[in-house]
C-alpha cells in the first residue's frame, strides 16, 4: 500500500510530466533544426553558380544535336520537392537522363555526363555502328526494293531503319528470334547465341566461302546462304541446328570442304550446288543440281 501510494506521488508525477516535456522540446528543437537545415540548402540550391545554364553535345555523328538537348533540357526541368532545382550540378538526374535518351535514341550506345566551367553540361555520345542488317521474318526469292530492313550493331542489336541498299552491301539476317514485329527498334536479334553465329560467319569467310544471309526457320534450323555474285539471296545453303554446338558444326564442315569428291566438286560446280546439311551429328550431307 505504501509502495503504491510512493509510485503515485505528486512529486513522482511532477518529474515525469517535466521528463515528457524536455522529449518533446528536444523533437520540437531537432525538428526546427531539419528544417533550417532543409530551407539553406533549398536557398543554396538555387545559386547560380551551382546550377546548369548551358548544355553541350559531343560525339553524336548521326543522331541530332537539337534533338538531343531538348530531351535533355526536358529531363532537367522541374525541381525536387517543389523546392530543388534539377539543374543543379550536384544532384542533376543522370539515370534519367540518360534512360530518356537511350529509350528515344536507339542509335546512341554510350552516354556520359560531365560538368565544365562550372555551369555547363557536357553529354558526351558515341553512337552504334551498323555491321549486320535484320530484314523480317522469312527470306524473300528475290532481293525486292520493297523489303524493309534494319540495321544492328555488333551485338545484334537493332537501333534504326535501313535504307534501300542493293546487293550485298551487308549481311543479312532473317527470322524472329528475340525481335519485336511491332517494332523491331531495341530488339536483340539471337541474343543468346549472336555473336557465336558472327564467329561461325567469320570461320565460313575464312574457309573461302562467301555468306551472304542467315535465316532462322520456323523448325529451330539455322540455313546460311551462301553469295552467287547476284541479288539473289537463295543461293547454295548450308544448314544446321541453332541449338547446335557450333564450333564443332564447324569443325565437320571444314573437315568435309577438303575431302572428296566435295572439295572438286565445289571447284567445278558451286554454281549448282543445292545445300550442305549439317544437322546430323558427324555425317555430312550436301546436293547438287
């Protein structure tokens, strides 16, 4: 009872109620100290001095200039919680910037960002080459002005259209391995496995044959069309599985090219050569017209 009624006392009572207020002053304090804090550095955000008047573009070769600083100008207008400028140097959006940029410019690979003398903004560029063009799902009999490409950089990836080219200016790839049909525009073509068949190209050139096209049917069969010197692109073929190993597809081919009667019959009559099929492990396949 005596317990109780000291645990109760006024002055008890007293103490904590002066505890409770200095908690709530120094939540009251810290709280106008935030805000002090965050009102200068709003004020000290808007300077001039620290904040972006003049945007540059460097290194964009194909992709225009103009173009490219009003996205970047859109991305930097506004301010942060009403009150920071996305100008400023120090907290301007780069990851904005450059995602706006890389979705509305596909030609554009690498973005960098820069400030020089304090107020301008350097966006420096380098844009995609085109190596290979993608040109549809199925390969067209004749090579028609019609036919609307695309082009793709070294990776397969596909960043603008291509103009009419006639010929064999650039190698062709066929079928839908990856690619949006609705627009092909930021598609890889064969993501997996690209560069593996680039590499299988390069051994083909390497070899003496000429690949002018690739197509990836339907079945999951790789058919590569080899040049007959017109503009035709169902010249002799050579086939294999895309899920193949294709070094060692390789490997069976070149074995195949040297030995006879293949190899004299490839020297006295390419021009009727049909296809080579490689699709059936070590056994070599190939006819002739």
């Amino acid at each position: 009872m005596q317990k109780r009624n000291v645990l109760n006392s006024p002055r008890l009572f007293e103490l904590k109620k002066r505890r409770h207020r200095a908690i709530l002053n120094k939540i009251f304090l810290s709280f106008l100290g935030l805000l002090a804090i965050f009102i200068l550095l709003a004020y000290f955000s808007h300077f001039d001095s620290l904040n972006i008047n003049e945007i540059q573009i460097v290194g964009n070769k194909t992709v225009d200039a103009e173009a490219i600083k009003t996205t970047v100008k859109q991305q930097v207008a506004g301010k942060y919680l009403w009150f920071f400028p996305k100008t400023n140097i120090l907290f301007y959006p780069k990851n904005s910037i450059r995602n706006e940029l890389q979705d509305k410019f596909k030609r554009l690979k690498d973005i960098n960002f820069s400030i020089k003398n304090n107020k301008v903004l350097e966006v420096s560029l380098s844009e995609r080459v085109a190596k290979y063009t993608w040109c549809g799902a199925d390969l067209p009999l004749v090579d028609a002005e019609n036919q609307k490409c695309y082009f793709l950089d070294e990776d397969g990836y596909v960043f603008d259209e291509a103009p009419y080219f006639s010929g064999e200016i650039y190698f062709k790839f066929y079928g839908l391995e990856n690619i949006n049909t609705n627009n092909p525009l930021g598609s890889y073509f064969f993501k997996q496995n690209f560069k593996q068949l680039i590499s299988f190209k390069d051994i083909l050139v390497s070899i003496g044959l000429k690949p002018a096209a690739l197509d990836i049917t339907d079945d999951g069969d790789i058919e590569i069309f080899l040049s007959r010197g017109s503009s035709s692109t169902t010249g002799p073929k050579i086939i294999f599985k895309a899920d193949a190993d294709f070094q060692n597809v390789a490997e069976n081919l070149e074995a195949a090219l040297v030995t006879e009667p293949l190899q004299s019959k490839l020297k006295n009559k390419y021009s009727s050569l049909l296809y080579i099929d490689l699709r059936f492990g070590n056994k070599v396949y190939y006819k002739f017209q």
